[in-house]
C-alpha cells in the first residue's frame, strides 16, 4: 500500500490502465534513484552543473508520483541552476533522497519490482 508515493496523478496519466501504471512504477525504479545518487555526489562537490540536470531530469517523475518532497527538489535544482555558492542545500537534499529511497522500495514490494 502506497504510504511515501500516491498514485493518483499516475492512475489519471495513465487512464487507470494497469499495465502503463507497472511502466511508469519500472521506469521510476530505473531512473530516479540513479538520478538521485547523481545528486548525492554532485552537492558536496559543488558540481552544479551535474546538480541542476539531476533534479530537472528527476522533476516530473517526483511530481507524478507524488513523493512530497517536489519543492526541496526545485530548491536544490535552483541551487545548481543559479550557481548559488552561498546557500546550504543539505537538508533539502537528504530530504529528496529519503523520500526517494522510501518510494523506491515501496513501489519495488508493491509492484514486484
């Protein structure tokens, strides 16, 4: 049972057709937590470059399923986009990557992924 995601923008994509929904649950599976390990290397290394495209690639998928976590992920997307040296990120950060790890690993038992 979805307790760190909602499925409700999914389901209403996806016209409640099952097999899309298990599509877009494997394609969650595949790409968010590798787009999330490129975030917890890139902040401490102040790459905000590598930062900026993570979270912009890991926008849409983090607002369809609904983890809650959309605006720390703007936050530290905004952080690499503006270059912004003086900001401290970190909380936003840890944040997004439990948010995602709690997800994926619900989605991973409720899906049998």
């Amino acid at each position: 049972m979805a307790k760190h995601y909602k499925l409700d923008r999914v389901r209403a994509m996806a016209d409640n057709d099952e097999d899309f929904i298990m599509a877009l649950a494997a394609a969650f599976i595949e790409e968010v937590p590798e787009d999330a390990e490129r975030l917890r290397k890139a902040v401490p290394e102040k790459d905000f470059y590598e930062t900026y495209q993570a979270a912009h690639k890991m926008k849409p998928t983090i607002e369809l399923f609904d983890l809650g976590v959309y605006d720390e992920l703007i936050e530290v997307q905004d952080w690499g986009k503006f270059e912004q040296e003086d900001k401290n990120v970190d909380a936003q950060l840890a944040k997004v990557l439990e948010a995602v790890e709690n997800a994926t690993n619900e989605i991973k038992a409720d899906f049998g992924l």
